[in-house]
C-alpha cells in the first residue's frame, strides 16, 4: 500500500539537514502530519586485510551516548563519486589508503524518517599513510577479526545501522 503524499514543508534547514514536515494520506483514508528528515548521500568502505581483520572506529556518539566500532563513513561532496568519497573518508578518518574498491551494499539506514543513503565499498587491502587527518573522528582505529562481528554485535559494540549491513552482508556474501 503507497502513502499518498500532498505537500512538504521546511521546519527546519541548514547544509547539513532539511527537517519537514509532510501532509500525507495513509491506507484507509486517514490524513496526519509526518516528520521527515532530507539529508544528503554518503559513502563508506569496509577495509579487510588478509589476516582476516576489519579496519574500525572505536568512537563515541554524544546522540546516543554511546560507544562503539564503526566503518568509516562520511558526506559525499559535490561533484565527488561516491567511490572517491569512501576512499577520502577512509584516509581523512583512518590514516590509511585504501586499495581498489568494489561496490558492496547501498543502504537507506532510517527510511522510516530520513531519505539517508549510504553506498558501501569494500577492499580487502590499504595501505598505512600516516596518522588520520581528522583525529576528532575517532578515540582509536583498530583492526579488529571479522568473525568477531556477531560477538561485538551481540555486546552492543557495534550499534550502527550502517557498519553492522555492510559487516553482516560481508560475512554472508564471503562465507
């Protein structure tokens, strides 16, 4: 069943979000008022070497308060390829460059509230380029076994949307 949408209004805007509020119609005829959030795309890479280890984020989320391993994952600029963005997100976030990146998964993260998209690549090698140039990313970067993903999920050490669909299809997709 499609909602029917009449009208969107800003509530609230700046370059990083566009909050609205929406006149929609949902099945049966009932008509309420929706919140949503418009933000732009993002891109990001899962980074693997060939020890078997993912290359994570250990940072903290003042939101939620909360702790936790992340890919690295960052806005898409304009005119930037969502290939080239995860590549400088990696380096801008890790200190490390990735290798040749492949398409791994597309994800809308919050499609319940947010039109949020991230593309997702992976590699399976980098190399280390020095220290990250955006230190206030992370506490520390830690290359972490990947079959400790269902473990670290399962501790609520790995939490968000995003880093835990590209882990958990990585796993499925690679056996």
């Amino acid at each position: 069943m499609r909602w029917t949408v009449y009208s969107e209004k800003p509530l609230y805007q700046d370059r990083w979000l566009d909050i609205r509020v929406a006149d929609i119609e949902i099945p049966g005829g009932r008509r309420l008022e929706h919140r949503l959030i418009r933000s732009a795309p993002g891109a990001g890479a899962v980074v693997t070497n060939g020890a078997g280890e993912v290359l994570l984020l250990w940072r903290h989320r003042f939101i939620t308060d909360s702790w936790g391993y992340e890919i690295p994952v960052g806005g898409i600029e304009s005119g930037e390829s969502p290939e080239s963005a995860a590549a400088r997100e990696v380096e801008e976030e890790t200190g490390w460059r990735p290798g040749p990146l492949r398409p791994l998964i597309y994800t809308q993260p919050t499609s319940g509230i947010s039109d949020s998209e991230h593309h997702i690549f992976h590699t399976d090698n980098a190399e280390h380029i020095g220290e990250p140039t955006e230190v206030w990313e992370s506490e520390r970067i830690d290359w972490v076994a990947l079959h400790r993903v269902p473990e670290l999920i399962s501790n609520r050490e790995i939490v968000s949307g995003t880093t835990m669909n590209a882990l958990l299809y990585l796993i499925a997709a690679t056996g």
